[in-house]
C-alpha cells in the first residue's frame, strides 16, 4: 500500500493542474462563491410613470430605487421600461387606483418587490407612490413565479456550454491523444478546413440538443416563449460560437482529455454559479460581479430569458449581442491561432518548441 | 540558416532520371538537445532507404522533416506536395474508433482520391494484407500487427511518390512483418520512393540504402554492403566476455561474444583463442556506434 501511496503523490505532484484544482480551486470557489452566493435583492429598479410620477419617486422608500420617471406616459411606456429590463417594477399613476406592474421574469426581485409592497401595506405607510390608494398589483411575464420559467431559457445555455466546450475540448485533444493530429497535419488539409471539420459537428449536435431542450421546457414545464425565434437563434448562435472558440482554446492547451475536462469544468463551474442563471447578477457581490461580464453566459441568459419571457426586441437586447459578439471574436480568433499553431509544427520557431508528445520518439 | 522546405521536383545526385527526395544538411534542436546535427539523406523513387539507430538517435525526427511535420532549425528537405507524400507516424496515425473501412475512406477523402478508386484499392490493399474480413472491425480493436498493416495502407493508398515510415514493423510478428514488407515493397516497385526507420537490421540489409544516426549524427550512410566494408578494425569471436578496457568493445551476440579490435586490419590473425568474424550489418553499426563513443576507438 506504502507503494501505491508514494506512485499517486508522485504522479499528483507533477499533474500540476490536478494539483492546482485541488488547493486552489476550493479556496478561490469558496471566496467567490461566498460573495457570489445571495438571493437577497436590496434594491428594486422603479420606472414611474402618469401625473404623480414625480411624487412617486420622492416618496418610495428603500429596497426601491426609481430610476425612470414620465409624468407624460402611461401603461404601455411603464410596460416597456420592464420588457427592456431598464426596470424590475413600475408603478402607473392617473387612475382610480395606481398600478403596480413587477417584472416575474426577474423572479427574486419580484418576490422581494411583493414582500416590501405588503410589508408597507400592513406598517400602514404610505402607500407605494404617496397615494391613498391600495395599487392594483400585476406581475407580468411569469404571473405565477414559477421557477421553472426562468430557469429553463437559462438551462438552455448550458447545455450550449457543456455541448460546445466541454464536448468540443475533448473532441479536438482526443486527435492529440491518438497522434492522429500530426497526421492531419502533413494530410493536403488547410487549417481552416480542420478547425471547422472539428467544429460543424459539436455545432450541428448543439444546435439538436437547444431544440430538444426547448421543446422539453415548452411542452413539459411549460415555459412561454414569447419573443422572436430568429432573435433567439441568432442569440443562440453567437453564443455557441464563443463557447466552441473556447472548447478549442481549452484543447489547443491541453495534453490529454483528461486536462481538457478539468479546464472545460473551470470554465463552466463559474459560468453557471455567477452568469445570473442562479443567483440574480444584483445581488453579487461589487468585488465578484465584474466576472461575470467576462462570462458568455451572462449575456445568453438575459438574450433567452429576454427573448422568451419577454418578448424583447433585438434592439433592446443590443448590449448582451455586442458584448456576447465581442467575446467571439475574442475567443474565437485565440482558438484559430491556436489551432493552426497547433496543427502546423512545420512553423515553428528555431528549436522553441518540443514536437508532439505522441511523436516524440526520435 | 533558416530550415526550409522545397517541395518541387529535385533532380538526382546523379544530374539525371527521376526526382529524388531526401534531406541535405538538415539540423533540428529541442531547446539545448540536438536533435539532428546536419543529416543528409537522399530517397530515390523505386528504392526503399533504412534509417537506423538506436532510442533518441533522431530517427523520428528526421522522418518527420521528410514528411513536413516539423521544419528543420536549418538544412533544406526536398519532398512532394502533400497531396503526393504519405506518412506513417510513430503513433500509426490511425483512429482507433473508426473501423478499417472508415479509416481509409476518411484518408482517401483527404487526399481528394474519388471513392471508386479508393475502395477498389483499399479492397486490394486489404486483401493481399490479409485485413478484407477486418474491414468492419473498429482499429482499435485490431492487433498491433493488423494496425500497422492498415497504417501503412492508408499512408500508400494515394499512390504518393515519397512514403514516410516510422517504424512500420515494430512490435509485430514476423508473419505481419511479411506481409508488412509485401506492401512497401510492392510501393517500391510502382516507383515510390521509401524512407522507413526500423530497428531491426537485417531488414534495414535488405534495403536499397541505409543511414545510420546516433545522438542525432550519421555514423555511416550508403549501401548496407559498404557499411560493412568501411567497418575500421577487425571483429573476433571470443569465449567469454574479455576483462578490463576491450569489455568495453565487446558485446554478446547469439549466445556468443564478439570483440571489436580498432587497431588490427580485417584479416590480421589474432591472439590464441580468438577467430576472425565477417561482419554484418548489425557488427558495422555497432562498431560505428562504438567507435563515435569517446574513447570507443582508442
């Protein structure tokens, strides 16, 4: 046994990465997490719209913010503030009785606003904009706060993730692993004509996987999905090409599979945990949140849960597209130098780099 | 001088008839290891030539600068377009989760070869390799020797004019060995010249040419007959391993000792006891091997 203990401690002590997810990783999941993890919303984003906008903003108090006033509009631009996601609530003043609208596809902070709405009500305080009033209260895009509406638009980027970097990375090193690359290499095949080859087929089975998921959420849990298929495609698209950029980066540094799937789940691990898929990208910690702007689920999240429940326009969700475009070609233009250096020993430079592992025997 | 490659037609040493490929002071260093300290090889079409030599003797290196999968640090390599080469790597090359079949539709594709032609000749290719009932079987699951047959055939089955073989018969049975050697010589014969690296010599004495490398230098190069006969000294057969500085120019050899005397001509009568051996390829590259050595040829 003495044997086998000292063998694993040696193997363990030159697998750097392994190493490395183990001490590190606890640690650094544990700070980010820590921060990262909180269902508590303290602050309700607040458009005010009718007359008493104005009064309404100078009277709400803490967790309410209003951000937006229109003393000139009515339900329809109150509306819109929330379809946006400029706003988590509305308030509509001019009639009888204000209307309260709460934005269920932001459901922590829907339930947040419904507590502080009823917790105002019984402390016999002013009612929610100063008036006299019990507001009629109507929460849109998901009525019943049901959670399986936001979070299956969101599951459907992480398929796209699993799919497109983890089964991608493990594709491409697999090629390394066998020795097969070098002989693509020498093969009358461009660098282009590899990397998509590699890359079409996780794309196709990606693309399988988001519509069986979709159908599943829409015919079983019964998500809406009310917005535009092709704003969703081309969400959908934009997204998987920066997810399989990344399952190409990840195999272009990696040895075997092995390290490729620790790699792939580092990248999806933060991913799910601080994109706003679980816990609302509000109550992230300041110190924390700013990764997840790094994140390609961040921006897929808000196009699908816009897209879907909703029912946002393109031009409304320009942000997470130009971002999510921008992650791309980041991305994707890394993966492509990558690869082709990957694929092309024959460039390079004098005695820099060792050949492939599987043809190493001289 | 930056490596480079040339991948047009070279003329022969000779000034005339068919190309020949090969590789002409070529140089390749892995950080502070040279790798191949100026190495000349020329490969003739019709011929198959042997690179032998010992574990890290640069053998695969060079074998993948003559096939364009590393550019030398200097040195000029003269090969065909790809689409006209055919590699064999150290790792075979082959899927081992795709079957026979679909291993060399997939090669034949890379190589533009439409599908008739592919799979009328990979069912030739199979059958005289003995792999036609292998066809549907998955690579990985072949034996060692039926792998190498199906990597040489799809490193072959676009009729390339320069193969490039790593090792092909390494680790398999001498029947698989046989039928191996059908196939490149077969190659040879349609023209198509054959670089091959192996470590069995009396393989590398039936080749056309040889180049011995040791620690990424050429110890000897040419016909597996002048190797032999520009071995310096004399070999003898001994009765047990000799004590002091020659055990370190003796080796044992089919049951018996052999030891290299530098000094004394090839047929000088030795001491008492000792008989005059006629070499062979396998004695020239361990004298070759020996007298590189410092101090090997005192």
């Amino acid at each position: 046994m003495w044997a086998m203990i000292v063998k694993e401690f040696r193997q363990v002590r030159r697998d750097r990465r392994t190493l490395a997810m183990m001490i590190v990783l606890p640690v650094l999941l544990l700070v980010v997490l820590g921060y990262a993890a909180s269902f508590d919303v303290k602050t309700i984003t607040v458009a005010a719209a009718g007359p008493q906008a104005h009064a309404v903003a100078g009277s709400l108090r803490a967790p309410f913010d209003v951000t937006r006033t229109a003393s000139g509009r009515g339900r329809s631009w109150a509306q819109n503030q929330l379809r946006d996601g400029k706003a988590e609530m509305a308030i509509v003043t001019g009639a009888t009785r204000p209307l309260v609208l709460i934005d269920g596809s932001q459901l922590f902070s829907a339930k947040a606003a419904l507590a502080a709405l009823a917790q105002m009500e019984r402390r016999g305080a002013s009612q929610p904009g100063g008036l006299a009033v019990t507001p009629t209260v109507t929460v849109l895009y998901n009525p019943g706060l049901t959670t399986s509406d936001i979070m299956i638009p969101g599951l459907c980027g992480v398929v796209l993730v699993f799919v497109g970097t983890i089964i991608t990375s493990l594709g491409v090193v697999r090629e390394r692993q066998t020795g097969t690359l070098e002989q693509l290499a020498v093969m009358p095949l461009r660098p282009r004509d590899v990397y998509l080859g590699k890359i079409v087929p996780y794309f196709l089975v990606a693309i399988v996987d988001l519509a069986i998921v979709l159908s599943v959420g829409i015919a079983i849990f019964g998500v809406p999905f009310r917005g535009s298929p092709a704003v969703f495609g081309l969400g959908a698209l934009l997204f998987l090409f920066v997810t399989l950029g990344i399952g190409v980066l990840i195999s272009s540094v990696s040895q075997n599979q092995g390290q490729a799937i620790q790699l792939a789940v580092m990248t999806l691990l933060p991913q799910v945990l601080l994109s706003g898929l679980i816990f609302p990208l509000t109550s992230i910690a300041a110190g924390v949140r700013w990764i997840a702007y790094f994140l390609p689920l961040t921006y897929f999240n808000q196009i699908s849960r816009g897209v879907m429940l909703r029912a946002e326009p393109i031009t409304s969700l320009w942000q997470p597209f130009v971002f999510l475009a921008l992650l791309g070609v980041i991305v994707v233009t890394g993966a492509t130098l990558r690869f082709r250096s990957y694929l092309a020993p024959a460039a390079r430079e004098h005695g820099a780099r060792k050949p492939a592992p599987a043809a190493q025997g001289a | 001088m930056t490596g480079h490659d040339a991948m047009v037609a070279a003329a022969r040493p000779d000034g005339a008839g068919p190309p020949a490929w090969g590789a002409d002071e070529v140089c390749v260093v892995y950080g502070k290891t040279v790798a191949l300290d100026c190495v000349t090889v020329a490969a003739l079409p019709g011929q198959v030539t042997a690179v032998v030599g010992g574990d890290g003797a640069g053998k695969s290196t060079l074998l993948r600068c003559l096939a364009g999968a590393l550019t030398p640090d200097s040195g000029t390599v003269r090969r065909p377009v790809k689409e006209r080469s055919g590699y064999f790597p150290a790792s075979s090359g082959i899927y081992p989760d795709l079957t026979v079949a679909e291993n060399l539709d997939f090669r034949a594709r890379g190589y533009g070869i439409s599908r008739q032609v592919a799979r009328q000749r990979a069912a030739e290719y199979l059958d005289r390799a003995g792999l036609a009932r292998a066809s549907g079987r998955l690579a990985g699951q072949l034996s060692g020797g039926m792998r190498q047959k199906l990597a040489v055939i799809a490193a072959m089955l676009h009729h390339p004019d320069l193969i490039v073989l790593d090792e092909p018969t390494t680790g398999v049975d001498p029947v698989s060995r046989s039928g191996l050697w059908w196939l490149i010589a077969r190659a040879a014969a349609e023209g198509c010249a054959i670089v091959l690296a192996t470590t069995y010599l009396d393989e590398a004495e039936r080749c056309a040419s040889v180049l011995v490398l040791d620690s990424g230098t050429v110890l000897a190069s040419g016909t597996a007959e002048k190797i032999v006969a520009a071995m310096p000294g004399s070999l003898r057969a001994v009765a047990a391993r000799p004590e002091g500085e020659p055990a370190a120019r003796s080796w044992r050899r089919a049951g018996t000792w052999r030891g290299w005397d530098p000094d004394s001509g090839r047929l000088d009568a030795g001491p008492a006891g000792r008989h005059v051996i006629t070499p062979d390829l396998q004695d020239a590259v361990t004298v070759a091997a020996l007298a590189a050595t410092p101090g090997g040829a005192a």
